[in-house]
C-alpha cells in the first residue's frame, strides 16, 4: 500500500508577504523574476538574487481603482515580443462620477526591465452595472491575440442579458489584436 505525501515549499523567502494576490507570474526572458498583482492596486517585481530575494513596488493603482465585490486589479499578460518590446497589459476596474468600468491597459517596463515606465494607454473601457462579474483574466493565445475574459457584471444570472446581446462586449470572450490599431 503506497500513502502519497504532498510537501510544500515557500518559494520566496518568509519576509515577503503580500496582501490579497490575486495574480502571479514570471517575467518573460528571466529565470529570476516575478511579479504579484495584488487585489488593491499594488504589482511587485520579485528578484530571486544569490544574495536573497528582492520586493519591489512595480507601480501602485490603488488611487484610480475601484475595489470591492468583483472589482480591483484582476489581470496582467505579458506580450509575445515582451523581451523586445517590453510591453504588457492589465485589466483592472474604476468608477467615475459614478459609472463603474473596466478597462483594457497596455504598459510598458523601462528598458533595464525593473520598473513600471510610468506611461499607459487605455485599449478598452467597458461599462459595467454592477462592481460583480467582472471577469478578470487575459491572456496572449498562441494566435498573439490578446484575450480578454469579460464578465456580464451582473447581477446575478444575468437578468438584462448583457451575455446574450451582440452589441455589448459585457459577457464576452474578446480578443484583440494589440499590434495593429
């Protein structure tokens, strides 16, 4: 009779701690770094060195998001060409004057591959109903589309039919070619 045994391992050192993950990757071309998306607005660029491993703030959205429910900083993808372009994307909600949205955001690294560049630019900004439903993540297919899993917000069963109705991205696959406008 065999008993299979199931081991765990932290993978960074017990210092770093994060507050509400939602998100978690390597750096694309990097054997040694990581980034963690928190819930609340927060990206941190792990570097496993010889010397020990590094946090560091990537950005911080925490004053433009909405968070609650559904909603916050839900995803990240790394383009294809990251490594030469140093682009990658986030989809995160806000709320203006009232109006819930979700948005589409390409961004770009600095050139040491570090650090958030500072610059962004909105793809998409889809309105919601509600803060729920939201969807969350995106992901490049082998096609280099970008795709991006969008919720129908709610509420729940989707009473309005925002999943069935053609002219609204809410309760959608999407995929988007980010290379050409």
């Amino acid at each position: 009779q065999s008993t299979n045994t199931i081991q765990f391992t932290p993978l960074f050192n017990s210092e770093i701690r994060f507050q509400n993950p939602v998100w978690f990757g390597d750096a694309p071309g990097f054997t040694n770094r990581f980034v963690v998306l928190e819930l609340r607005g927060k990206a941190w660029l792990i570097e496993r060195t010889s010397a020990g491993d590094k946090k560091n703030l990537l950005f911080d959205l925490g004053n433009e998001l909405k968070v609650g429910g559904g909603s916050g900083l839900l995803g990240m993808a790394f383009h294809p060409k990251f490594f030469e372009n140093r682009k990658y994307f986030l989809n995160y909600q806000i709320e203006t004057h009232g109006q819930i949205s979700t948005l589409l955001v390409e961004r770009q690294f600095t050139p040491d591959f570090r650090n958030d560049s500072g610059e962004s630019r909105v793809l998409l900004k889809i309105p919601a109903v509600t803060d729920s439903h939201t969807g969350g993540n995106i992901a490049f297919g082998p096609d280099g589309f970008l795709y991006l899993g969008m919720g129908d917000t709610g509420p729940q069963r989707d009473p309005q039919g925002h999943a069935q109705n053609k002219l609204l991205l809410l309760g959608k696959m999407l995929r988007l070619d980010v290379d050409h406008a």
